[in-house]
C-alpha cells in the first residue's frame, strides 16, 4: 500500500480475531496434556508421575510434548498456573455473591474450606507442590499480584466504609491472604489439622471484626 494512503474507518478497526485452527488444535493439546497430568499427580503424586505415564494418559507422543512442555517441571508450572487462575475466579465469585463486606468474607472461607474436602492425602501432596511453585519461581511474582488484586477488589466492592477503623484496603488484604496461606501450610504438612473448621473460624472472625 502507497504511503500515506488510509483505510476508510470502517476497515480501520477490526473486530477480536478468533483463534486460528492452529492455535485451537494446540490449546486443546495443551488441555489433554494438563488433565492427564492433574489426573496422575492425585493419584500418584508429582514425584512418581513421569513424562512417559502422561504421554499415555494423554495419548499423545512423547516427542511433541516435550516440544510444548520441556521438562516435569514446566507442566506442573501450568497446572499451578491454572490452579490459581481457579483461586483468583473463586475470590471473585464471592465478591459477586455478597452484599456486604462480611458476607462477601464469610462466602470466599466457608467454600473454600469446603473445596478441601474433596482432597485426599494425594491431592494434598499436588497442592503442597503447587504452593511451592507458585511461590519459588519467576511465575511467583505475577500470582501474589493476581490473587491480592482478586481480594482487594472483594473489599474495594463493599467501600472503606464497611472495613475496620484506620485499616486501608491493602492492609486488609494482606491480612486476609496470609491467613488462608498460614491455614494452607498447616494443612499440607500435619495430617492432623482440620483445615475445614480453622480456614471457616478465621474467616468467622474476620466477620466479626468489621463495623
């Protein structure tokens, strides 16, 4: 196209390009490859699992895995990435179930404690290694961001107003986010806490803390 020539305005903007082919093909690769994977870690755990067992799981050549996901490492990198992706749209969903503050804190607690129960001493072995990863690598940085942002915009949805006296939002937040992660390596390495009824009490007395 000559210089200075323009494309009349109704070209000019262009509507969201769906997916090409190739990308939906390697999307739904990557799906097949991380369910197998989830599935093998809570039944065998991350260290027992190896490369060649997802390979047949997913049914998929060892050889294009590795072409996609390099190492063990890098498929456990995406299971935690989409594990906390879940965190962060449960935290979400709580700030849109509530009508206040306190409710919005007690519904986010009371599902997440219920979540766990589902989990076997297998499954709490993947979530100790996702909390691992997602806390000691390059992709740390970016999880504590996207989780700390889903919380505060949970307290942001009820105002400054509904927060305890001379408590800023982040302060908050980070009180809350410790809580839960305190309550989660508690859980991870004693096979006698309950997590349910402690992860439930704390966020009954964070309820009970505001106005």
């Amino acid at each position: 196209m000559p210089r200075g020539v323009r494309l009349p305005s109704k070209l000019a903007t262009l509507p969201d390009v769906e997916p090409s082919r190739v990308e939906r093909r390697v999307q739904e690769f990557h799906d097949r490859v991380i369910d197998a994977a989830r599935k093998l870690f809570s039944e065998r755990g991350v260290e027992a699992t190896k490369i060649d067992d997802i390979c047949e799981v997913a049914d998929v050549a060892k050889r294009t895995l590795c072409n996609h996901f390099p190492t063990k490492t890098h498929i456990v990198h995406e299971v935690s990435r989409r594990s906390i992706a879940d965190f962060v749209a449960r935290i979400h969903a709580a700030r849109d179930a509530g009508h206040s503050t306190c409710e919005r804190i007690l519904i986010l607690f009371n599902r997440f404690g219920e979540d766990t129960l589902a989990f076997d001493p297998m499954n709490r072995e993947l979530v100790g290694e996702l909390f691992n990863v997602a806390h000691d690598n390059e992709i740390g940085s970016e999880t504590e961001m996207r989780v700390s942002d889903a919380v505060r915009a949970l307290l942001e949805a009820g105002g400054q107003e509904q927060l305890p006296a001379n408590t800023s939002v982040e302060a908050f937040a980070e009180i809350i986010l410790g809580s839960i992660y305190i309550s989660m390596l508690e859980w991870i390495h004693r096979d006698d806490y309950d997590f349910v009824t402690n992860i439930k009490q704390k966020g009954e007395f964070f309820a009970n803390s505001l106005p």
